[in-house]
C-alpha cells in the first residue's frame, strides 16, 4: 500500500486558480495510475481525473475539462492538479487516490482504487 498526503487547497475566488499536489511514500509510485476524486457535503464522491503511470494518457470529468490539468513526476512521486477557471461547484474536499501496485491504466471508478489520501479542503466564493 502505498501512503498519500495532499496539499495546497485552499480558498479562491470564482475565476481563480488553486493548484493541490499529492506526495506519495514508497518505491512503487511509478507503476501505479493516480487520480483525483471530491466530495462536497451532502454528496457522494466523484471521479475528477486521472492520469497513467507514465503520465502520457489522462482524463477528465466533463464539470473539469478544459478547466483542470493533471500532472505527474515519477522521479518526485507527487501528482498535481491545476484548477484555473474555477467555480463556486468546485467547491468540495479533493482526494488523491493511487491504483494498486501495477495497475497503470487510468479509470474513473473508485472502486479502482486502493489507497487515499486525507483530502484537501478546496473553497471557491463567488
């Protein structure tokens, strides 16, 4: 299993750009797809993004694309998330996830993945 801790959420206005990173512990970071999920009070947790092991096949909820870049560097075991465009709905706790070990195809399913992060508080005012 592999721990996880994110970082820099925070607060920004409607329009703004708020960026969260993931560092991740151990030696098999690289062998694993990464993903963004959120959960706003009072609902369920959903899929944001993902990206491959390598970082060269990524994607997007359709409330996020064009919107949210995901990123990764497999040398720094860290996964980002830019936000820029940002709106009052993207409010919510953003969770980064990690795939189990070998599992480098991205999904959106969260049941796909086997370890998570403590989440990160992200608040957008209008």
């Amino acid at each position: 299993q592999v721990q996880l801790v994110e970082s820099g959420g925070g607060f920004a206005q409607a329009g703004g750009s708020l960026r969260v990173s993931c560092a991740a512990s151990g030696r098999t970071f690289s062998s694993r797809a990464m993903g963004w999920f959120r959960q706003a009070p009072g609902k369920e947790r959903e899929f944001v993004s993902t990206i491959n092991w390598s970082g060269t096949t990524v994607s997007y909820a359709d409330s996020v694309k064009g919107r949210f870049t995901i990123s990764r560097d497999n040398a720094k075991n860290t996964v980002d998330l830019q936000m820029n465009s940002l709106k009052p709905e993207d409010t919510a706790v953003y969770y980064c996830a990690a795939r189990p070990e070998g599992s480098r195809g991205p999904s959106p399913l969260r049941g796909d993945y086997g370890s998570w992060g403590q989440g990160t508080q992200v608040t957008v005012s209008s």
